[in-house]
C-alpha cells in the first residue's frame, strides 16, 4: 500500500479515504492521531493492527462538534458541560457513559465507556466534518513507541500501512491529552496533560489523580494506563532536579557507545561536551521540552550507536506533570543516580 502525504487544501479527500474505511493519520495540537470512521468496525479493527495496539486499549473518540458527543453518550453531566464550555476545542479528553449499541467493542475496548476530545486543529476538525462521522485517534505511532509529533514521525512508523497523513507540521503541545474520567461520581484524570488539575478544579471544583495500578486482565479506560508506552531503543535515564550535570557529563565520557543528552539549552552550552554526547535541546522551558520530548527520544531511534539517554527532568506540577508522566513511561522508572 502507497501511503499519501495529504496536503491541506486535499482534506476533502483524506475525508473520502475515510468514508471509504481507510486508515488516515491527521494532527492534533498534542500529537499526530491515527485516524478511522469509529461507527465502521473493521476500519477500527485495522487501526489495531496497524499500531500492533492490545486489542484491550480503548481509543479516543475525536469529535467536531458537542452535539455529535450527544449522539453517543448516555448523558453529559452539567460538569461535563461546563467543562467542554471552557476548554474545547483543546487538549482535554472527558470520558464519558455511551448508549448501549452505538459503538463497538472494539472502540470501547469492551467497555461502557468512551473518551471523546474535541482537538483544537482546523484541518482535523474540517477532515471529520467532511467524513461526516467521529474519527477514533490513538497515536499514529508503532504502539510502545514515543508518539510522533510530525507528519515524518509517522510516516516512519506506518508507511505501507496506511492510506495517509494530512501533513500539518510540527505540532504545538508535543504530548497527549489530558485524559478525565467523567463517568464516575468523582472525576478523576487518568492522564495528565497540558489542561492541568488546578484549572479544571477552577472550573468544576475538586477532582482527584489516578493512583490506581491497571492489573494484568483489567481492561484500561483511557491510553497509557497499562502498557509499555514512550519508549525509543536506547535506555532513558532521568536526571533529576539538582543533579551536578558535570557528572552526568563525566558518566558519558566513561562509556564505550554514544549518549544522548536531553537537556535545556543553558545547560548543554554550559557542559564541554565529549565527542559521544550526541545533544538534543530541550529548548528554555516546559513548554519547549513537552513540545520536543518524543521528537528527541524518535531522533535517538535512528542513531543505532546511541545506547544511553540521559533526560532533564522538570519539577511534576502543571505542564511539568504531563511531561514527567511521559518522561517516567519511557525510561521505565529508571534514573541517572541509581542506574
């Protein structure tokens, strides 16, 4: 199979790809989604294979309008609502009670539950308005893999595999939505993501984090609860807050292979590099190093003599939380002072 890059005056097409059950990857503000008719359940079902996705993973559910999420869910709670009002279009996905029958397991992951986000993208809300239905949108990644935050990242992953990518550039958060769960009596987010806590609270009052551990034959309700997620070839280190980065430097020069080396752009011009620190910037702050992460840790994938990859960490709160999270998911919980 050919896989087309779709340009932006050719959504019209990308729509009638989608119509016609194919594979269309689309972007988002946070990253690349890969995209099918969610009523067609053997498009859904090629989306699984295509990402090489457990089958017990439930999709997100992209939507252009409200009025399209009240033609699936059981009931919007006036939080929910409220909710909506304040943050789409935007990064923020709310789970929500579907009517029974009105979407497959394989949307659902068996479940009676769905997550519906209303991304903040004009050409993807334009490529559903024209398909006509709500599209599901994992990331259009190799599943286990960081997400691709260019139209190259995917192409990489899922050329020959797909339809096409509507190519829409960089994207502008870098890392996925948060994730709410609305359809319990306390809503509780179960990712983090660029909506933060305290501005939800500011609009719906109290809600709580997810501590809750996903067990081996429990199904998920939302991305990135269960599996292995995030993760480039090379092993991530996390260097925390207040490491002396000289030691991070000395470390590197004392191994046999290349490292890469993730970092603010203040501390890498302040490091003298050895010869195998293969650097990547993070940019000045958060918002630069959520924006780059996964574009970094893809950028290492094609350098097969990169065995190491030493990362900044940023203090977990607010945006800090969402790229953690991530950070935290693809070195396995593994840190620089006790690798």
């Amino acid at each position: 199979m050919d896989t087309r890059i779709f340009h932006l005056d050719e959504i019209n097409q990308a729509a009638k790809a989608i119509q016609d059950g194919k594979l269309v990857a689309f972007p988002t503000e946070t990253v690349y989604g890969l995209g099918a008719d969610a009523t067609n359940e053997a498009a859904v079902k090629n989306v699984y294979l295509a990402k090489g996705r457990p089958s017990d993973n439930p999709l997100i559910v992209h939507v252009a309008s409200i009025e399209m999420v009240e033609k699936y869910a059981s009931e919007i709670p006036d939080n929910a609502r409220k909710l909506m009002k304040e943050f789409w279009p935007g990064s923020l996905t709310i789970i929500l009670n579907i009517k029974k029958g009105v979407l497959s397991k394989t949307v659902t992951g068996g479940l009676s539950t769905v997550a519906f986000r209303f991304p903040d993208c004009q050409p993807t809300l334009e490529l559903i308005k024209e398909a006509g239905v709500p599209i599901v949108g994992p990331s259009a990644n190799t599943s286990g893999k960081p997400s691709p935050t260019t139209a190259q990242h995917v192409y990489h992953d899922l050329h020959g595999k797909i339809a096409g990518i509507i190519d829409n550039g960089p994207t502008r958060v870098g890392v996925e939505s948060t994730v709410l769960d609305m359809s319990t009596d306390q809503p509780v987010i179960l990712r983090p993501g660029a909506v933060t806590k305290h501005q939800i609270e500011e609009v719906i009052g109290s809600i709580d984090l997810n501590h809750h551990h996903v067990g081996k034959n429990e199904t998920p309700k939302a991305p990135g609860m269960k599996y292995k997620h995030y993760a480039p070839n090379a092993q991530v280190y996390i260097v925390d807050e207040g490491t002396d980065w000289k030691q991070v430097v000395d470390w590197i020069k004392q191994q046999p292979f290349d490292v890469g080396m993730m970092a603010e752009e203040k501390i890498l011009q302040q490091s003298t590099l050895p010869m195998n620190a293969i650097q990547f910037s993070l940019g000045k702050n958060i918002a630069d190093a959520s924006a780059r992460l996964f574009d970094g840790l893809r950028q290492f994938d094609d350098q097969p003599n990169v065995k190491a990859i030493v990362t900044q960490a940023f203090p977990a709160k607010d945006l800090g939380r969402a790229y953690m999270n991530r950070l935290n998911k693809s070195a396995g919980g593994e840190h620089f002072a006790t690798k």
